[in-house]
C-alpha cells in the first residue's frame, strides 16, 4: 500500500523534461521512418493517376483515327489547352465528349506530378500518315510526359530543333531526346510514363532500343 502511495505521489509531478524528450525523439524517429514511406506511396499514387490519364489520351487518339483514319496534325499546339488545332485538345474533346464529362482541364490533360499540361507528343508519329500496320506498333512512342522544368531549360524557340538533337549524349541523339533532355527533371521517380501507339502505358527510367522506337524508320 505504501509503495502504491508513493508511485502516485511522484506520478503527479507532472511531465520531466526528459520525459519531453524521449517523447519528441520517438515522434521524431517515425516521422524519418514514415515520411519517405508517405513520400514513396504519393509518388506512386501519381504515377498511377498520370498512367491512367495517358491511357485515355491513347483511347482519344483512338477514337480519332477511327474517326479520321488519321491522328490529329501536331502543327506546334502540343502543350496547351486553348488550342483547338492542336493534338491534345482534340484528343481529350472526344474522351469528354464520350465520357459525358465537362469539358476542359485539368483532368486527362495533366500529369499529376507537374500539376500542370504535362504531356507532349511525338511529332514524328502525329506528323506521319498513318502506314499499314503503324499503328498497332507497340513499340512506338506517342504521348509521354515531360518532366516539370522541361521548358525552362529550353533556350531560344528558334534553336529548339536543333539543340534536340545536338545537346544530347550519344544514347539519345536520333532518338525522343525530349524524354531525356539534358538538366530535365523526369516527373516520376527519375522515370516517364510513355503512352505507345498501341496504347499501352509504361513507365521508364531510362530509353530502351528493345521496347521504343519514335517512327517506322528508326
Ligand atoms: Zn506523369
């Protein structure tokens, strides 16, 4: 009985400061240990989304060659909603339009980990009449996602043709260099998703000659 007494007398000191700092170490020990945890499953969780969102601008680009045995022209537009002409808007109009969904961004147009229109196209294919068994090539690209500083690191429009090209290493030159532009961010965990003709989604870390290709003549 005494010693329950006594344990109950100490007990109503309060809290020690060591106590404090025990506590605030432990909190501090599962927020290091979960917070790359948390970070890993949103990144994931993004990545899926944005999959997705490709997937759907593949249906688009679906529904638009069957609708005009050709893909739409790429003619520049190829990164902004407001440009009736360009690619993208014309894609996502027909998955809206089929989907019965407003109409307008964000939505299929955005790549979730840029939180803005993050998606360009492959001008060599939009740019190419449509060839007997081009588009069900699974290994060409389509649409991919760019990373979040990609135009940023783009110097005068006039120059951008050609530094594509001249910019990048060996690996890449006289491939989609824009997937792998040098200083660019790759949105997804060092990775980009790629949407290939077929429509079928993948992520990438880096190019692979086995599964990609940007046209028939590479
Ligand atoms: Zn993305």
């Amino acid at each position: 009985m005494m010693v329950c007494e006594k344990v109950g007398t100490a007990g109503s000191g309060g809290v020690t400061l060591v106590e404090l700092l025990v506590v605030i170490a432990i909190i501090a020990i599962l927020m290091a240990i979960l917070l790359p945890a948390l970070t890993m499953a949103r990144d994931r969780a993004r990545r899926a989304k944005c999959q997705s969102n490709l997937r759907q601008l593949g249906l688009g680009m679906e529904m638009y060659q069957n609708q005009y045995e050709h893909l739409p022209p790429w003619l520049g537009g190829d990164r902004t909603w407001g440009d009736r002409h360009g690619w993208l808007e014309k894609i996502a109009r027909l998955v809206y339009r089929a989907e019965k969904r407003d109409l307008g961004p964000p939505g299929i147009c955005v790549c979730p980990a840029i939180g803005r229109f993050g998606f360009s196209c492959n001008q060599h294919h939009f740019s190419s009449p449509t060839e007997p068994n081009y588009r069900e090539a699974k290994t060409i690209i389509a649409i991919y996602d760019i990373g979040p500083n990609f135009w940023r690191t783009l110097g005068r429009p006039s120059e951008e043709a050609y530094k594509y090209e001249t910019d990048l290493s060996d690996e890449y030159r006289g491939k989609m260099g824009f997937l792998w532009w040098p200083g660019v961010i790759p949105p997804h965990r060092r990775g980009h998703n790629i949407l290939f003709s077929d429509g079928h989604v993948k992520w990438f870390r880096r190019w692979d000659d086995r599964e990609m290709t940007r046209g028939p003549d590479y």
